[in-house]
C-alpha cells in the first residue's frame, strides 16, 4: 500500500502532466495571457463576475483571439468564468 509520501509524489506528477496537456492547448502566448489577466482583473473588479466568460470572450474579439478556442482551453485549468480565469491562470506556472 502507498504511504502518504507516495501518493503526495503521484499527485504532484498528475498535476504536472495536466498542467503540460493544458498548456499545449492554450492558444494564447505569454503577453496575451498578461494583457488578458490584467484587462480581467480591472474589469471583473469593475463589474463584477456573472460566472460567465462574457470579458475573456469581449477579449478575444478585441484582439482577434478565436473566443471558443480560448474558452475551451481555459477549461483546461478548469476555469468555469471570468473570476476563475483570474484566480487559475498564473503565467508562472504555466510558462
């Protein structure tokens, strides 16, 4: 049977693999997932999140980004709306 150290190892290789899956699906690069972030940010703080992706997708038509390609790959940090791509999305980790 696996002891506790074994199973927080399995965890930590499942995460990374899913966090290397997620990434090669994101259509975004680096300094769009910064200006998205940050256009996120101050519009959610502004208006409030409807648990909806109503400003990523907003976003994306300013900036010419496919929306259902970038909300499906969002998905894939099991962001569900705008708030959640805020608080999931971490550049660092996934760049």
């Amino acid at each position: 049977m696996a002891d506790r150290e074994d199973l927080n190892r399995i965890k930590k290789q499942q995460s990374l693999r899913r966090r290397v899956r997620s990434r090669a699906k994101l259509v975004l690069d680096r300094p769009q997932v910064e200006t998205l972030l940050s256009f996120l940010e101050l519009t959610v703080k502004q208006h409030g999140c409807d648990d909806s992706f109503k400003y990523t997708i907003e976003w994306a038509v300013q900036h010419r980004v496919d929306p259902r390609a970038l909300v499906e790959s969002l998905r894939g940090f099991d962001a569900t709306c705008d708030c959640d791509v805020v608080r999931l999305i971490v550049p660092a980790k996934i760049f």
